[in-house]
C-alpha cells in the first residue's frame, strides 16, 4: 500500500465514563469523530480504560463499529491504557506484537509491527506519557522510541504524551487555562529559569533526540499554517504523531479532530502518510 490514514484520540476514562466514574458513553461519539475521516488504517487510543472487562466487551464493540480489528490490549499497571485498532485489508496482519517492557511505564504500551511494502516492517506505538513527573515521561519517551525501532528504520509514536512540543518556535501553552497540577508538569521548575513560566520541551525533545520528527510541526514549517499547531487539550498540544527520519518526507496531511464536540477531553487528530515517499537508503538492523 501507498497511503496511510492514521487517527489518535485519547479516550478519557474509555469513552464510557466521566471523571467521577459515572456511567456516560461517548463512544458513539468518538466512534463518529474517527470515522470522520473515512475508512482509517491505524487508530492509537489511550485510556482505553475497562475495554478489557466483561470478556473484552467494549474493544469488541470498537472493532464492530470501526470495522477494524485490534492488538491484544497490552499490560498495564494503571489501567489507563493505550491500545491500537488496525485495518487488516490494508494493512494486514500484523507480524509482532510486542510488549516487552511495556511494565517499565505507567500505562503500558505496545510495539505493532506490519509489513506494509517498505524494505523493513513499520513499527507502531501508541503511547501516553506519565502525566505527573516530567523525569519519568522523559525516561518513558526514550524507552517507547527505542521500541518503536526495535524492527529497523521505520517507526511511529503516536498518542498523549502529555507534554509540550518540542520546538521552541512552538506557540507557549495557556497558561490561563493550566490547572497547579498540570503547570508543575509541563513548565520547568522556578529556580531553573529565574522563576519564568517556561514549558518543559524535554519529554518530546527525546523524540526529536533519537530521531522522530513531530507530524505536525513538520507541515507548519512547509506550510507556515497556525492551524497545525492548534491546541489538542485545554492549555496546549500535547496529543502528537511522530514517525522516524526515514518516514520524515511522507507526511502529507495533518488535521485536528474536534467533532462531535463533546466527545472527550481531548481532540483527536488525523495523520495521512504516503510512503512511497519513504527514504530507503539506509535500512539498518537493530542490534
């Protein structure tokens, strides 16, 4: 295949419940929004919280309603997990599925491996940082993009990372809108930088440092469209797709997915890739 349409949305509480708990199903709702875009071949959730209860009820009314099939969902120590639903017509079976290490996270993750025409399989990973110390995120981070190249060259990361966008130029968060919890997460400490309000670009400067490049910070910077860098949650743009150098020319399209409105507390966001774009020059190994 030549074209890839991938959409990430986070969830909240598995789209089955609120804050508190309480019974409310948006999964209509999101099962809309992702469908928004056509027929998708890959869809990353996080906090797919319960899709795995009741003999994995909900993640089989996923499958139904997308007409997608999914990963297994992989360990979790918090509950809060991602998972990945994927279009076997086009992308076929997947060839691993690997969750090692996936306990050395708070949420978990997955590596999902298909064979997709490019000279090494595409590794896929969708991701949800810790959200409450930027030091374990960044540890994370490093960690879920050395899995993701695990099989060779090409790979994605892909979620709720939880933190600022990498570069600097990027627009500053809303810092009006950031509750005291978030802002000690997502902003360096005072006595760092002379007690400014400064995002800590860290946890997704990691990507960037082992050579991932942010989807939609790519197009903005050939397209010079500020509606790339639209907000994803309530204070910034955390929710991001990132592929590997190799895949860096075959991103092509970037939307963000904000309907039906209340659907989460997050916009989903849409990512279109055309790999015969893709470098072949350098398929290494890992080892």
């Amino acid at each position: 295949m030549t074209q890839l349409t991938i959409v990430v949305q986070n969830l909240a509480h598995g789209g089955l419940r609120n804050g508190a708990g309480d019974p409310e199903n948006r999964w209509p709702r999101l099962a809309d929004r992702i469908l928004s875009v056509g027929e998708p071949d890959l869809v990353l959730v996080q906090e797919a919280v319960d899709w795995d209860k009741y003999g994995h009820r909900q993640l089989g009314v996923a499958m139904r309603d997308l007409d997608m099939d999914a990963v297994p969902i992989p360990p979790s120590g918090s509950g809060y997990v991602p998972t990945l639903l994927y279009r076997r017509e086009t992308v076929g079976r997947w060839i691993n599925w690997n969750t090692d290490f996936a306990r050395e996270t708070l949420h978990g993750f997955g590596v999902a491996v298909f064979d997709v025409g490019l000279p090494a399989p595409l590794a896929i990973v969708s991701a949800h940082l810790n959200p409450f110390v930027a030091d374990k995120a960044r540890d994370e981070a490093k960690l879920i993009a050395t899995r993701a190249l695990r099989y060779g060259p090409y790979g994605i990361v892909a979620g709720d990372l939880n933190y600022p966008p990498a570069d600097p130029a990027s627009p500053a968060p809303d810092y009006a809108a950031m509750l005291p919890y978030n802002r000690s997460a997502r902003t360096r400490l005072p006595s760092e930088v002379d007690g400014q309000l400064v995002p800590d670009r860290r946890v997704t400067e990691m990507l960037a440092y082992t050579g991932f490049v942010d989807a939609a910070w790519k197009l903005y910077e050939e397209r010079g469209d500020e509606q790339l860098l639209r907000k994803t949650a309530t204070d910034d743009r955390i929710d991001q797709l990132w592929v590997s150098a190799p895949l860096r020319d075959t991103i092509v399209d970037y939307a963000v997915l904000g309907t039906p409105e209340g659907a989460s507390d997050h916009h989903g966001l849409v990512v279109r890739l055309d790999l015969e774009r893709a470098a072949t020059d350098n398929v290494w190994e890992y080892r």
